[in-house]
C-alpha cells in the first residue's frame, strides 16, 4: 500500500516537538490500547522483582526462603525484560504507522516485529563501538597521565592530553547515541528492509552533517519530555516524602524509616505508567527528524512525490485495462 507522509516540508526543532505532542494527544487512546498490555507484563515483573530482592536479601541465611524470593525476583526480571522488549516493539510499531510509513498499525506491527533481531544487532553494534571508543580515548588519556609529573611544559601537554581525551570521549557517546537514534528509527519506519551497514552509513553521514542541530534537537526534545513526566511523578515524590516525613518524626533520629513494601510496589508501577505515555513522544519527535533530515539532505519529499506520480500513474494503467 502506498504511504503517505505525515511530515512532507522541512521543520524547525519546535515545530517537530509540537508536531508530536500534537498527534500523541489526538491519538493517546489508540496508543493506550496497544502499549496497555506490556505496561502490565512490565508492572508484573517490576512487582516480582521489587518483593523477591527485598525478602530474599532479608530471608538470605535462610535457605529455602531465600532461593524461592530470589526465584521469584529472577522471574520477574525475565518478565519485566519481555514486557520492555514488547513495548519497545509496539512503540516503533505506532510511530510507523503515526509518521505515514504504514497504513495501518495491523500493517506495521508486523514489519517491526520482522526487523527485531536488526534492532537487537544495532543495539550490540552500538555497545561495541562504544566500549572501543572508550578504550581509545583511555589509552590517550592514559599516555597524558605520565607527563604530569614532568618538568617545564610537560605538565601543561599532559593536562592537554587529558582534557582533550575527556572531551573527546564525552562528544564520540554523544554522536554514537545519536546515530544509533536516527539508525534504529530508519530500521521501524523505511519502506523496505535495508542492509544494517547502509543504514548506519546513511545515520552516520545525516548526524555529521548535523551534528549541532542533532544535539540541540536531542536536548530540547528531552528537556520537553521530562517537564510533561515530571508533574505525574509528584503524586509519588509527595507519597515518599509524607512517609517519610511523618515515621522519622515519629521514630526519631535514631533509626532511619525504610519504605515499606506496598509504597515500593505502586512506586514501581506509577514509573512503569509514566515510562509507557512518554514513550512514544520521544519515538515520534525522533521519527520526524528522521525524515526531516531526509527532507533536507536527501530529498525525499521529492522521492515521495514521485512514488506518488507513479503509483497514481499504475492505478490508471489497471483502471484502463478494467483490472
């Protein structure tokens, strides 16, 4: 089928932010719906793995206690891990469908679920290249330490060498994270399965290009999405707060209050709520960047209209043969 764009003009960073509180608000509805049963898997295992840490570290000198907290603490992790694994994929699966790559969500879950083990080779691509660049930039840092305790300059090239290897760690994560942003959103959303080395080619060269507009987007979309998070974590904030408040005055400073358990459990599910509607608010600013680098460096609002002259031009071909 083919698709149809949500975002066919370049925008700037505000109007991509906007653009997708805006369709996350018309739709949070459809969005509830889909992400509703990882959100529980994922309370579950939260639930699980909350209580059986707590008891089995409490109960660990005895033993058949504590390997059945312990038991059921890995149990819930393997829960909660297959619920974050399902929401990840569904979330991709809506922006799919949100941004126009798909006609449907019933057309786009399936493709998503498809490129599963491509995201998850991103993902280990990723983790490599950065534990590489961390050892490259230790090695440099590393062979600056010595010169510290120099004579003359020695000291100023060794505090050089350092602070060039710190910055030129924190700014190598920075790009990596944000090409493994634009890689893992172009895996959801293109068309048709693409090679992972063409597609981390194509995010390294949009990010280089932007590199400046890429950390600035990245921050004011996260700037955005923590200020709408942050209100729904004050009923909890103000919960723990209260608690703790009233049994510290009331024990006194002799002992330190320790949250109880139903506190830690709603704790763990008000997060994991929080975590599933802010969500795709990330995944659709980050979808329209995508394309709104695209739009900018590749042409493809070109590249859709033309998919659209030939598509309507093939219809009229059926059409004329009364197909």
């Amino acid at each position: 089928m083919a698709r149809t764009l949500a975002a066919l003009a370049p925008m700037s960073t505000g109007d991509i932010v906007g653009r997708s509180f805006r369709i996350f608000r018309q739709n949070i509805l459809l969005i509830g719906k889909i992400l509703v049963l990882p959100t529980i898997l994922m309370c579950l295992g939260r639930i699980a793995l909350v209580v059986g840490s707590t008891y089995g570290v409490k109960l660990v000198n005895e033993a058949s206690h504590g390997i059945a907290w312990f038991s059921l603490s890995a149990a819930g992790f393997i829960v909660l891990l297959a619920g974050a694994l399902l929401l990840w994929l569904r979330s991709l699966a809506i922006i799919r469908y949100l941004t126009g790559f798909s006609a449907s969500y019933q057309e786009a879950e399936p493709i998503v679920n498809s490129r599963f083990w491509t995201l998850v080779a991103l993902g280990i691509a990723t983790f490599m290249a950065a534990v590489f660049v961390m050892i490259g930039w230790g090695i440099v840092g590393g062979f600056s330490i010595p010169s510290l305790k120099g004579q003359g300059f020695m000291p100023i090239f060794g505090s050089f060498g350092l602070a060039t290897a710190l910055l030129g760690l924190v700014t190598s994560l920075i790009f990596l994270g944000l090409v493994n942003n634009l890689v893992g959103i172009a895996i959801a959303v293109e068309p048709a399965q693409r090679d992972l080395s063409e597609l981390i080619s194509e995010g390294f060269s949009l990010t280089i290009r932007s590199f400046w507009r890429s950390l600035w987007f990245l921050i004011v979309t996260w700037v955005a999405v923590t200020l709408v998070a942050y209100p729904m974590t004050l009923p909890m904030v103000f919960l723990i707060i209260g608690y703790f408040i009233a049994h510290g005055t009331a024990v006194g400073a002799a002992t330190e209050p320790t949250l109880p358990m139903y506190i830690q459990v709603i704790n763990a599910v008000w997060e994991t709520v929080v975590n599933m509607l802010i969500s795709p608010i990330f995944y659709l600013a980050y979808s329209f960047y995508y394309c709104d680098l695209r739009i900018r460096q590749e042409g493809l609002d070109l590249i859709q209209r033309i998919d659209d002259v030939e598509d309507a031009e093939a219809a009229g071909k059926l059409s004329s043969h009364g197909i």
